[in-house]
C-alpha cells in the first residue's frame, strides 16, 4: 500500500527529483541535460531531451509483448466491434502519418481533427504527434461558426472530418460544418474524410427521420461545393500508405498539440502542451491514481475534444502499455443501461466518468444496476465539476458496490494532468478531491496569495510548476501572462475557489471567473454573450451560471432587445437557435430573460455578479461600483 503522506512529503522536498525519476521510465531518443528551467512564467522541462509521446505511447512496445495485446477496444452505437493491438495500431498510425507526409505535412504544421468518437480519432491524433505536426481536436459537437475560429486560430493546414455521424437517433452532418466552415478560408490545403457513414446507412436514417433522401444526398458526395482546397477520403489515402514511418525525435518543450478552451473573454484560448514533460505527468497520475496494472481495461467515458480524452482516454493508458475501451455513443443510448452492460461485458477495470453523467443516470433509481455484476471494477473516477456528496455515495453504493475507491480528480485543460486527487491507499471524504498529487504545491489564498484559514474560502493556486504544464497560450503570450500568473504574483491561479479542511482536504468550490461548466463542458460567459450579440435584434446580453440539479450549471441569459423589437416566446426560441449555430448544441441556453437593463460599473461593464447574487436569491456584496 502506497504511503500518500510519507511520499507525498518526500516529493515536495525536491520536486524535481520526484519526476526526474518517473521521466527514467520512459524512453528517451537523448537525455535530459537539465530537469526544470522555471523563467517565470514559463516552465521547461528536461531541457535538451529529446523524446516524442507517439515513442513512448507505441514504438516502444513494438519490440516487446505488449505488441500483441489490444491497445483499444471500440465498439459502436451498433454495438460493433473494432479492436486494435499495439502493432496493428501502430501500423494504422504509421500509414496515416505517411499520408499527411504525402500531403505535405512537415513538423510544426497545424492539424484540425474535427471527429467524433471513433478510431480514426485517435490514430489522427497519434500521426500528427509521430511526425511532428501539432493537431487541435475540435469537439464533434461543435458548430461550424466555432469550428471555423479554431481552424483560423490555429492557421490549420489540414482538417480531419467525417461525412456523416450516429449521434443517438440523429445523425450529425459533419462534413456540411466543415464546408460552411471552410468558405473563406485561405490555410487550408486538403481535408480528409472518415466514411463513418455509409450512403446507405445515412439515407435509411433519413428515412426513419422523415426527411426525404434525396435531401441531403450531397453529403456523401467529396466535391460538392467550389474551393481552393482538395477533399480526399480516408480510406484511399490509406490504401496507398506504407505501414513503416519513422517517428520525430522532438526537443522535450516543442509542441504535442493546441486545445481550445473557454476562458473570460469572447474568444476561446488554445492551450499548449509539449511532448516530455506532457508526458511524464499524464504517466505517472494514472499510474499512480489509478494504481495501473498491465492487465487493466480502462475506460474514460469523456471524448477527445476535451483534455480528459487527451491525457486519459488516449496518451496515458497508451503511455502506461494497457487497454483503452472507448464506447461510441452517449450514456443513454440505446437506453440507460448500456453503460453497465458494457462494463461487464467488457470487463473493464477502471471506470472514469463525470459527475454530470453519475446524477443523469442517478435519476433512474438503483433497479437498473442490480442485475450487473461489475465485479471487474477495481477503481471509479470522477472529473469535470465538483461531485456533489449525493451522487458521490450513489456512485460509491451502486456501481462501486460500497468497496471501490472513488478518485475524485481536480484539474484542468491547462494543467494537462490530475493536480488535487487521492490515491487508492486514502481515506475518502465523499465530495472531497483529497489533496495534491506527489510535486504539487497546491494551497488556497486569499488576493493577497496569503494562506487563507481552514475550512475558509479562497483562490486555489500552484506554487510551483509541474511537468504537464501549458507551454503557453498559442498567438496570446499576454493572455497566458495576465490570466495565469499575475492575478497573484508569481504563482499559477487556476480560477477556481476552494476550501482546505480541518485534515487538509481540499474542497473545490467552483470557478471564481466567468467560466460556465455545464455538464462538464467549459463555457465563457463572454463567449455566450458574442453569441447572443451576434442576432441583429439583440443590443446587449449578460449571461451567468446557475446551479443545476444534472448539469452541474445551466445558462441562463439577461437581453436587452433592440429598441422596436417586440419581445416573445418565438424571439426566445430564435436567440436559442442563434447560440446554438455559433457555438454548438452544448451551449443551449436553458433561460433567457428580456430585460431593459443591466447592473454596470461606471465604465460599463457588466456585473455578472450582482445577477448572480439576485438570481440565486443572495446578497449582492459590495456595489459600490455600480452605476445604476
Ligand atoms: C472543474 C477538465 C471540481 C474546475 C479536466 C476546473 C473540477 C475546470 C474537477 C477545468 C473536480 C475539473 N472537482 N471541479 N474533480 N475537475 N473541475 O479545462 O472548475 O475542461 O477549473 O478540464 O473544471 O475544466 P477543463
């Protein structure tokens, strides 16, 4: 049994000899000439070593036994199956890096990976990082508006999509996103297509959806519309590839990938993350959170748009030479028991999910679990949003079985890997993310970056830098300054408040900036706000978090129309449409008041706050700011 105390105390004395000594485990083309290079407010880590994660992830497994074992179980909304070994999948990825080869993809060039759930997904994202390209994976769910801001941000030269996609009953139109996307676009050069869909498949859904065939028969059709750019299919790209490539040795802080987050203010931020220490820090968390033995099947239930589907579907497991199992479709599809039948079926090991899916689920009662054995599961996982205690003993009762360890997991897109967490060794307080992992000098303070009283309310911050560290926010050094390191001199602020207990147990609070987290997804309120603004007839809109009994919050939007537009249930239904059109269906607002003002400081901006405070019925604090 792992000694969190005695190890954690250990590593805090010399972090920088605690992972040094987890980045002797992996697989290095050249040693490191130096572990840290902390220049505030940039970190570097091992310095002059030279590694890529794809070496570490699959080639190095190549020559070993862990070849043959299956690196990925997939298995669809059909309930098909498709199974990966690590030399089947490093084929698969060495084929699809020749193909980007051939396209003319060198090292430092910008990928968009605009896919669902599927394998393709991930040997995308595999290819990109063996061949020194730098992807951004861009949430399926996303609309074509904010698809084609990330395509822009990033400058992409390749965009990765699919033709059509089984979202539940529905089928998701992909590619249409892309050429609307694509319009104007001058970065461009190639898209390639994942025949996900069938022709066939995709106009008997038609059918069954009432809509006639011929409707939508352009989309299985590569060229439909006039561009700069070339459309190519997956699969005959493919088919011409050899399955032999060699992967990029990469200087430990070049770039591994950008991922687009929402932050204060209207634009989202694309996050860096690097190969070397990116990868010694994802390592060694699931490792040791997760207490991974070779046999393991480990399934996170999150998608790779998000940094969960990063560092813990895909890098980590692979990194750490076990089995990923990935499910194609949503917790309640084809109804709400396919994620324990899955479990069992598949016997998986280690289970990771969301508290916004753990209360969904939860609202079905416990009859549905009784028949399933789980007798596999050895470990639960939670991330995205604090774990109410509710769900966390309904979890802990009826899934664990009342003897799994739940590890609660705190961190971020930035963080790149798990910060507050327990280990399986500890005690456990339900709703509690335990404390920092080994390295972390985590705390809570107040603005003055003094430690606050226990059990008192404050910013959570990080003392010093860890290996999985963003590099930096891509095109915006000034934003990664200002956002992350100078609301409290000299320490990383995460943006979230929290409590730290009589036993030093942390508890998160929420966020303390305007980030919405709705069902686990990263929202800017900001960002909502540009999208209500975008509709001709709003003049302004503020919009904030409010609690919710399943999504953890849901948005809720004050407008103040135009002068002459009449307000209306249809204009409300209209202003839900336009939000979903320029960020994406997870981005629905669940209210929208017509109001004829808003509570501003003297210089005009808007006080969330003071809303917040009204709606939820709580004093409104200190408005001696406010205008009006
Ligand atoms: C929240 C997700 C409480 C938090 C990996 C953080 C959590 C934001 C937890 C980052 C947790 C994540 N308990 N809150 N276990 N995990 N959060 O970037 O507010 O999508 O700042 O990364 O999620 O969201 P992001």
């Amino acid at each position: 049994m792992l000694d969190y105390e005695k190890t954690y105390v250990e590593s805090i004395k010399n972090p920088e000899i605690f992972w040094e000594n987890i980045a002797k485990e992996l697989s290095w083309y050249k040693p490191w000439d130096k572990v840290l290079d902390w220049k505030y407010p940039y970190a570097r880590w091992f310095v002059g070593g030279q590694t890529n994660i794809v070496y570490n992830a699959l080639d190095r497994w190549q020559n070993t036994d862990i070849k043959n074992k299956t690196a990925l179980i997939w298995v669809s909304q059909e309930q098909t199956e498709r199974r990966f070994t690590y030399g089947q999948l490093n084929e698969e990825v060495s084929k699809f890096a020749n193909g980007l080869k051939s396209l003319g993809v060198k090292k430092g060039d910008k990928i968009t990976i605009y896919l669902p759930r599927i394998p393709e997904q991930f040997i995308a994202m595999l290819a990109c990082l063996k061949i020194g390209a730098v992807h951004s994976v861009v949430y399926s769910g996303f609309s074509a508006d904010a698809l084609k801001n990330r395509v822009e941000d990033a400058q992409a030269k390749i965009v990765i999509c699919s033709n059509s996609y089984p979202y539940g009953k529905k089928v998701v139109e992909s590619k249409k996103n892309v050429d609307e996307a694509l319009k104007e676009n001058k970065t461009v050069e190639h898209v390639i297509v994942v025949e996900r869909m069938k022709s066939d498949e995709i106009r008997q859904s038609q059918i069954q959806s009432d809509k006639t065939s011929e409707k939508n028969s352009d989309s299985i059709q590569l060229n439909p519309i006039p561009s700069d750019f070339i459309y190519i299919w997956w699969h005959e790209l493919m088919a011409k590839q050899s399955t032999e490539c060699p992967t990029e040795m990469m200087e430990s802080s070049d770039p591994s990938f950008i991922l687009y987050t929402s932050g204060t203010t209207g634009k989202p931020k694309g996050i860096i993350h690097g190969h070397g220490g990116y990868m010694v820090g994802i390592y060694a968390t699931l490792k040791y959170v997760f207490d991974i033995k070779p046999d393991d099947i480990f399934w996170s239930t999150a998608d790779a748009g998000w940094i969960t589907g990063h560092s813990y579907i895909l890098y980590s497991p692979l990194i750490n030479g076990i089995t990923m199992f990935v499910y194609e479709g949503t917790p309640d599809f084809p109804d709400i028991e396919i994620w324990w039948r899955l479990i069992d079926k598949y016997k998986v090991t280690k289970f990771y999910t969301a508290p916004t899916a753990v209360r969904a689920l939860m609202k079905f009662g416990e009859d549905h679990l009784k028949k399933y054995d789980f007798s596999s599961l050895k470990i639960l996982g939670s991330v995205g949003e604090p774990i109410n205690p509710e769900a966390w003993l309904w979890f802990y009762k009826h899934v664990g079985r009342e003897k799994l360890p739940i590890m609660d997991t705190w961190w971020q897109t930035e963080t790149g890997m798990f910060m507050i967490t327990p280990v399986p060794s500890v005690k456990l307080k339900p709703g509690s993310a335990f404390k920092p992992f080994f390295g972390i000098d985590a705390d809570v303070v107040d603005d003055k970056g003094n430690k606050v009283p226990t059990n008192t309310q404050g910013y959570l911050i990080v003392r010093k830098p860890w290996p999985a560290m963003l590099l930096d926010v891509y095109n915006n050094p000034t934003r990664y300054k200002e956002t992350y390191f100078e609301k409290i001199p000299n320490v990383y602020f995460a943006g979230d408040s929290a409590k730290i207990d009589e036993d030093g147990f942390y508890w998160i609070v929420g966020r303390n900036d305007d980030v919405i987290k709705v069902s686990g997804h990263r929202l800017g309120s900001a960002e909502l706000e540009s999208a209500f603004v975008s509709n001709t007839k709003v003049a302004e809109a503020a919009v904030i978090g409010k609690p919710h009994e399943v999504k953890g919050e849901s948005i809720k939007a004050f407008v103040i129309l135009k002068q002459g537009v009449v307000p209306s249930d249809e204009l409300k239904a209209e202003l839900v449409q336009t939000v979903r059109k320029s960020i994406g269906p997870i981005a629905t607002p669940d209210e929208i008041d017509f109001v004829e003002k808003l509570p501003k400081t003297r210089s005009g901006k808007i006080m969330r706050r003071v809303l917040k405070a009204q709606e939820l019925g709580l004093p409104v604090g200190d408005t001696s700011t406010l205008e009006s």
